[in-house]
C-alpha cells in the first residue's frame, strides 16, 4: 500500500493528493480508480480476515476486525472460562480460566504447546477452597518449566491449592509452558507461621512429618534429596526435622515441627555445637530445693542445668518429696542436695509463648 506514485492522474505531486488551487490555475487531485480500488481491497483484506462478512452500510467493520485479529494473535485473549469438571482445555478457552474443585478432585489438561498453538497465555485460578487436589496438567511430553534449579525441563504438572491461588503461563510453541507469574513466588520449603488453620492460597502444607507420595509431589522429593537434610528412617526419631524417603521407593515424609521451638542452625560459631541440621534438642532444666524435708526459704538451693535429669523431658515439669510419696534419694546423689532428704524441684525453663500453626511452602 503506498501513495499512486506510479498511477498518472491529475493533480497528482509526487503520488501525492493536492488542493486545486484557481489562482495558479492548477487543478485538484482526481483518484485514479485503480488506487481507490487497491484501498478498498486492503480495507476489505483486513475485514474478512477477521472472519466478518463485508457490508456497505457498516461503517465500524474495520474497528471490529482489528479488534477480532488482535484478540486471537494476542498472548493474553479477552476470554474467561468457567469449569467444575476436569477437562482439556482447548486454543479457543485460553484466556482467564476460572476453576471450582468443590464437587472433587480433578484436572485440566492444557493444549500442546506446538507451533500450531504458538506464542500464547492462560490464567488458571481456583475459585473454591475445598482442599480437593486440582492439577494443572501438560500435554504429552510438554513440560511446565518451574523450579528449573530442580529440574531443567520442569515438571508436567502442577498443583492449584487453596482458594484465590493461581498461575499465569505463557507457551513457547516448542513443547513448554513457562511460568510468567504466580499468586505466591515464595522458596519451595521454606517455613512460615500462620494465623489460620484453613487452607491458604499458594501451595502451602502443614509441618507435619506427613507421608507424602513421590509421584504426586516431585519437584518437593527433589526439594528433599538436594536440601542436605535427607535423613533415613531409622534414625528419624530425634531429627524430626529432617526429610526421610519413606518406603524408600515411592514416599517420602516431610518435616515434623509441630509443638516444637525452632533455633539457628551453629554452621560453625560454636554456641550451639554439635548439633545437626533438623535434629532435636531437650530444654535446659533447672531445679530448685526448699531446704530439709520441704522446709525452709523457697530457693534456699539452686543450681542449672543439672545433668542428672537433663533427659528429654518435652517440657514436663517433674518434683519429688518424701511426704507426697515420691521417691527418697539416697544421700550422695545428684538429685539431694543434702542427707536431709530436700525437697527438689526440676522444670524446663521456656518463655510464654503463643501457638501458631507451621506451614510450609510446598510447590
């Protein structure tokens, strides 16, 4: 398309249109019919492109048509679709796809990523928060290219959990969906406390040492054997913090921190030595005695940290006196503090506090 430059026509300069002007004697331009025929094609390409039907009388066809290309070439598509089912989602549904996984559990297979689908995005949002397992799922052999430092191809799926989570995706048309932006971008792992024991958006699970299956969770398996916290079952107890790979073959369990304090890893300062990562510690205990046989000032003796009964008491508080029924000591050995038989108390020491539900960032 260009000015009739190459069409003789009156009036014409240089291709271009001008006024006629009487005082010069020079005429106006006159439109060649093959340029006004050549315009008028252009304009109807643009329209039946589109899909429409060229009409005389509507003047907005052109507007509509532009409209109509550029939604379907566009990335991101002026669409919402609406599902409770699982389903395939096709080229035509991508745009905003909203998801209820109230009546169960389900899953939407994206379209192939392919040169036929080309350079396109979808929103996929749930809309419920059931706790149903709704997966995002690629076609065939297409990837979804998250957590990339775990797996370079990604995974070929995903999970949605909790209402208002979602993911926007762009395709590539070579095979992968990569992730453009998310509800929640935070570390996969990483803990956090909350203040609601209802599911909440962005891939979070409790701390709970669950069971988990290695199939329907393997970029956090990967998670797992990468984070140098792999401990094996058999030395579990203690260092429930750790990950543990299950059955060995097809599960593996998460951190247990439940009713637990957490403190900073040592990593070599040597205030808290010889600990390992997710490993256990008892509280320090300290002890208190109100002198021979329950008598005298309260804290008349004191000492911490008395190794005879720093054992894993998980914060119990434990006391013997010989006129309650509990157990005479013998004289000489760490727990009397005299051959009077004193009354001793030992306590976990532990600050107040308030209890918060762990969760952790799972996907």
């Amino acid at each position: 398309m260009d000015y009739p430059k190459s069409v003789p026509s009156v009036g014409l300069v240089d291709g271009r249109f001008v006024d006629e002007n009487p005082v010069a004697g020079t005429p106006g331009s006159l439109i060649p019919a093959v340029w006004g025929n050549s315009v008028t094609q252009e304009i109807l390409n643009v329209i039946t492109g589109a899909g429409l039907a060229a009409a005389e009388t509507d003047t907005a066809q052109l507007y509509k048509a532009i409209q109509s290309i550029v939604g379907n070439t566009s990335p991101m598509r002026s669409v919402i679709t609406r599902l409770a089912a699982s389903k395939t989602l096709s080229a035509q549904e991508l745009g905003l796809v909203l998801i209820d996984g109230s009546p169960g559990a389900l899953t939407l297979l994206l379209p192939p990523a392919d040169v036929a689908l080309g350079v396109r995005d979808v929103i996929v949002r749930r809309v419920d928060n059931s706790g149903n397992r709704m997966v995002i799922q690629a076609s065939g052999t297409d990837r979804i290219r998250f957590h990339t430092h775990l797996s370079p191809s990604g995974y070929p799926f995903f999970v949605l959990m909790g209402g208002g989570d979602w993911w926007h995706l762009r395709s590539d048309g070579a095979g992968s969906w990569w992730p453009v932006g998310r509800f929640d971008n935070t570390p996969l792992g990483r803990p956090f406390f909350e203040t609601t024991i209802v599911l909440s958006p962005g891939g979070y699970g409790a701390l709970n040492g669950t069971l988990m299956n290695r199939a329907e969770w393997p970029w956090l398996w990967d998670h797992a054997q990468r984070s140098g916290m792999l401990n094996t079952e058999a030395t579990r107890v203690g260092n429930e913090g750790n990950w543990t790979p299950g059955d060995g073959a097809l599960t593996f369990r998460g951190p247990e921190l439940r009713g637990e304090f957490l403190r900073v890893l040592d990593e070599g300062r040597n205030v808290d030595s010889g600990r390992m990562m997710g490993s256990n510690q008892a509280g320090t205990v300290h002890s208190y005695a109100m002198g021979a046989q329950g008598g005298g000032a309260i804290g008349s003796r004191w000492s911490d940290s008395l190794a005879a009964v720093g054992a894993q008491t998980h914060e119990t508080k434990t006391y013997s006196t010989p006129t309650n029924g509990g157990p005479i000591y013998p004289a000489g050995t760490s727990y009397q503090m005299d051959t009077a038989n004193t009354l001793l108390y030992s306590f976990s020491s532990r600050p107040r506090n308030v209890a918060y539900p762990g969760r952790m960032k799972v996907i």
